[in-house]
C-alpha cells in the first residue's frame, strides 16, 4: 500500500494513547479512539485495495471514472484526490461524478465516430 499508508496511520496510535500514557487518560478508551479512526480513514480505501489487487476487471461503476479520467482534467483531478487519499471511496463514486464521467466519455465517442457520408 505504500509508504504514505504506513507513515500516516503509524502516528495515529502515538496520538490516542499519549493521555493515556501521561497519566490523563483510559488506555481502554485510548485504543478503541485509534481502532474508530483507523477504520473510518482507511477501511473503504484498503478494500478497493484489496479488490484491486485480484487483478480483475473494472466494475460497471469504476470503468467509466477512470475511462473519463484520461480524456478530461477535472475527473483526473477528482480521482488524483482519491488516489492521494484526499477523498474517500463513497465521494469518489459519487453520482454527479458518474454522470461527468459518462458525459466524457460519449462526447469522446462521438468526436471519435467517423463524418456521415
């Protein structure tokens, strides 16, 4: 997954259970604050991880998005923030960002078809 996966998250623990470790905190508490946040940050970002890794094909969803994000500077930047971590997967496959794919992706296949005789 990455430096930045590991980097990241390793600071995390440090964080939760530093009012723990001085004295000003529940250890218990402490943990189950760093397993919510962990989870909340990367568990949507580690499955599509996971998912990719198995080599498969682009889901009906994923396909036009990164269809699009090669022929339009605003998806690529949309899925810039996803890759970078920046924006979580639900923002990602959002329906406004399906719709502007979609959109891309027939104007694409219209400037491509060739002129009626």
């Amino acid at each position: 997954m990455g430096r930045g996966w590991a980097l990241e998250p390793a600071r995390w623990p440090a964080e939760a259970v530093a009012p723990a470790a001085t004295g000003r905190g529940d250890p218990d508490r402490s943990l189950t604050v760093y397993a919510r946040r962990h989870r909340r940050r990367l568990s949507g970002h580690q499955y599509l991880a996971a998912d990719f890794a198995k080599a498969r094909r682009f889901n009906p969803m994923e396909r036009p998005v990164f269809s699009a994000a090669a022929r339009d500077e605003r998806v690529a930047r949309h899925m810039h923030l996803f890759a970078s971590r920046l924006i979580g997967p639900l923002r990602f496959l959002n329906p406004l960002v399906l719709a502007k794919a979609t959109v891309v992706n027939i104007r694409h296949r219209k400037a491509a078809e060739p002129p009626a005789r």
